[in-house]
C-alpha cells in the first residue's frame, strides 16, 4: 500500500500495484488523479513481482501480467563485497545476490539432476568483457550447469549459472571449488589424458550432430526442427561446453602460474617471464592463426583502391566492391573455408557481412603480419634446473602447450557448429520481419530460446515480443558501446 510519503515518487511511475487497498485507498486515488492504470490488493504483488520485469497493467479489467522474464536478466545485488576472485585473468567481484528464477525449459536439454539453488547466493561474473544476448544465455546456461558433472565433480552439485543484464553470472562457492579440484586433475597425468580423451570425443559428437542438423537445415517446418534435431545439437552443444568451459582458465591461472614458479627459482623474474613466452608458443599452427594468415593473403591480392573503398566506402558503393569481389575465385575459396568466423555472440554478423570483412581487412592492415613461432627448446633452459623440477617443468609445459591450442581449437569449432545455428534463427527471423515483429532478422537473438517456443505454440502475442525486443536491444547495444569506450 502507498501513502502520501510517496506521492512525488507515484508521479514518476507509468503505473501502479499494491498488495493492498481498495477502491478508496491513496494508491488508487492518486493513480486515477495522474491518469495513470492502477491493480490494487492483489495481496502477492511484491512476493512475484522483480526488480528488472516488464509488466502490463489493465487498470479496467484489473489485470496484471508478466510480459519478460526479466527476472532472469537483471541481478537483484543484495551485498558487493571487497572480496574478489581471479579468473580467465579477470579480478572478478563477489558479490551476493537475491537467487533469479530458473528456468524450467532447460530440463528439456539437461542430463543431470534439477537442483533448486538458496534463495540467495553468491556470484562472480567470469567474463565480464563479453555480453550475451538472451538466445546465447539460452545456450550457455545450462552447459555451464553442468559443468561439475563433466569434470567428474558430481559431488559439487550443478554449477549455478545466470546471465543478467547481458553477463553471466555463476556461483562464486562452486567455482572456485571447480578451479582448486581442477589442479589435482591437471597435475595427474592419468587423469588429465582421460579428460583429453573425453574432450576429443565431446568434440567428435559435436561436430556430428552439427553435420546431421546441417543436413535438415532446409527443412520447412521450423518447427518440427526444434522439437528435434534442434534439442540433440543443444544436447551436444552442452557436454562439448562444459568440456571446454575452463580450458583458458586452466592454463592462465593453474598451469603457466606453476611453470613461472619454477623459472623463477633458477632465474631472475625478468629472465623467468621471458622464458614463459618463449616456452609457450606452439610448435604446430592453430586455427586463429591460420585464418589470419589466409586472410592476409586474401588482402595482399585485392588492388589498393578496392580496400580503400571496403574500408572507407559506404552504403551501395561499399556493397558493389563487395559483390564484385564475390567473382574473384580466391575469395570464393576463402568464404567457402571460413565464413562463419565471427565474434562470439550470435548477434554479431560473420564475414559474410560486409561491414565485418571491412573491419577485419582494417584490423588486419594495423597489424603485423601472423605468422606460427616455434617454441623454445627446453635443452639449454633446464640446464639449470634441478632433476625434480626439470620433470615437473616438462609436464607442465607439455600440459600447457595443449591447454593453449585447445583453448583457441574448441573457440574456432565452437564458431563453426554454432554458425549452422544462428543461420537457421536467422531464416526465422526472417520471418519475424516479415511479420512486422522485429525490425532486422537477428532480432531474434533479443529472445530467450524458450520464449521462441512459446511464440511459436501461441503463448505469446507477437506485440509482446515486439516491446521485449525493442527494449533488450536497446539495453544490449548501451551495454556494448559502454564497454567498447
């Protein structure tokens, strides 16, 4: 209920609703006095309603409904501590939170036991330079969730995961037991070659059920597609995540941490941290390696005045370079072999685009040219090591060595078998355009996977999905400008 404390505050507000109060009551006379719609002794409003949701409010029917599920977006920050907790080289706040809603759907995709978490728990948000649109969340949650599980870490339960305001959050307890049991794995040779013998099947899988749905993609019915093929990729898209969810974390904060450890004994920290580079590089090319370098090649054969025109141009101008381009047959085979490089979310267009071949021909033109160093042999270094730390440091470096090259390996596939993904929403996207629901095709990405569900199955009105989209693209771009300045 309100009172006349609040007044000032009500006049600010779009609408209003209690839990109660009657007809007579401030908070209904003061609404009809603003023109504003008004539910009154709904006796539960504050008990669902979150910070963060969008509602509607019918002050003639007395309606009151949820149009987002918001709730699982916007964290509620009960506490931010001064702690803080390392990873993926990011000192990462803890900070204790009122627990969201989970998400029911995920069931359907989930392999592991359906565990509610406390009413409040506390977080860290591990990439905090990353933001996910709502369709990504959908992927990665419940991955994440499982991530315990395919580490052979059943007793640690699932690993809480959210993504809120456009960043994943997961629970800081779990993790952090995750990363410190992590260490007996890696420094054990037996179990480390079982997890990379699980890796590479997980890897295997993926790759098939994404040639399999690949297969079907021009299947009419989209929505036949999504009650099947759709939910065996998702199924597989989970174990290959939680796989390799950790992989960059494992190497930046446990491995190459323990090799500089060791240099640092024998050498002074200056020699020690220039050993560390020269011993970490690869002795065999890596994917993001060999696509630069194929795309520079591509570049140093496209006449100066069309890059100027790529990078420079714009509208129509910039597309026909791009269109011409598309005859030469060193670009067709390029495309034809990378086109699905893009940035991480799905939001992001590929290289198909011609503002993101644009970029990176600009991105490539500032850089220097890429090309694969041998590493160090370990000879001459372990001269001066003990015999104990010597065979400790070649463990370690090997361990290191393939921490490193999966970790932009599983980057690339993970690109790769999802690119077969975002182009199938796209096509429905499409649709949604057509329909006036959304303003571009990628839109899409704007809505949780289970909200795709239920639009389809007539759970939501399509007006609804309009306002969702237009206010989580509005949030999401502030987001990525803010984080880009």
């Amino acid at each position: 209920m309100t009172n006349p404390d609040m007044t000032v505050a009500l006049g600010k507000a779009s609408a209003v609703i209690t839990d109660a109060g009657g007809l007579s009551s401030h908070a209904a006379i003061i609404a009809r006095e603003l023109k504003i719609p008004a539910v009154v002794g709904t006796e539960i409003a504050t008990k669902i309603l979150q910070d963060g949701m969008i509602v509607e409010v019918d002050g003639i029917k007395g309606e009151v409904k949820i149009l987002s599920k918001e709730d699982v977006e916007i964290p509620t920050y009960l506490e931010k501590t001064k702690d803080t907790y390392t990873i993926f080289g990011n000192r990462c706040p803890i900070t204790t939170i009122k627990t969201p809603r989970k998400e029911p759907f995920f069931k359907r995709v989930s392999d592991i036991t359906w565990e509610n978490p406390p009413n409040k728990i506390n977080v860290i948000a591990p990439r905090p330079e990353i933001r996910n649109t709502p369709f990504t969340g959908s992927l990665i949650i419940p991955a994440i969730e499982r991530l315990p599980f395919a580490l052979g870490f059943d007793d640690v339960g699932p690993m809480y995961a959210y993504v809120m305001n456009h960043l994943l959050y997961i629970s800081y307890e779990k993790i952090s037991e995750v990363m410190e049991r992590s260490k007996s794995m890696l420094l054990n040779e037996r179990r480390w070659k079982s997890y990379l013998k699980n890796l590479y099947e997980k890897y295997d899988l993926f790759t098939k059920v994404t040639r399999e749905i690949n297969e079907v993609e021009e299947v009419k019915d989209f929505e036949h597609l999504l009650e099947g093929a759709f939910i065996e990729w998702w199924k597989a898209h989970n174990s290959f995540f939680s796989q390799t969810f950790l992989i960059q974390a494992w190497g930046d904060e446990i491995i190459w941490p323990l090799i500089k450890q060791i240099l640092e004994k024998y050498y002074t920290r200056e020699q020690a941290l220039e050993l560390l580079s020269k011993l970490s590089k690869l002795p065999e090319p890596i994917p993001s390696v060999e696509f630069y370098s194929d795309f520079q090649k591509l570049v140093s054969m496209i006449p100066v005045k069309v890059l100027e025109k790529l990078i420079h141009g714009k509208g129509e101008e910039k597309k026909k370079v791009f269109e011409d381009l598309k005859k030469n047959v060193l670009f067709t085979e390029f495309m034809k072999k990378w086109y699905w490089v893009r940035d991480r979310d799905f939001y992001y267009g590929d290289i198909r685009d011609v503002d993101i071949f644009s970029h990176f021909v600009k991105l490539l033109g500032e850089s220097k040219r890429i090309e694969n160093e041998p590493p160090e042999p370990l000879g001459k270094i372990a001269e001066k090591i003990g015999k104990e730390d010597k065979e400790r440091l070649e463990y370690l470096i090997e361990v290191g060595r393939i921490l490193k090259k999966e970790r932009d390996y599983h980057h690339f596939l993970w690109l790769k078998n999802t690119s077969v993904i975002r182009d199938l929403f796209l096509n429905y996207g499409s649709t949604l355009k057509e329909k006036g629901i959304s303003e571009e095709p990628r839109d899409i990405f704007f809505l949780w996977i289970p909200e795709i569900y239920d639009l389809l199955e007539g759970k939501l009105r399509q007006e609804e999905i309009r306002e969702l989209v237009k206010i989580r693209k509005k949030n999401f771009m502030r987001q990525v400008q803010w984080k880009s300045k």
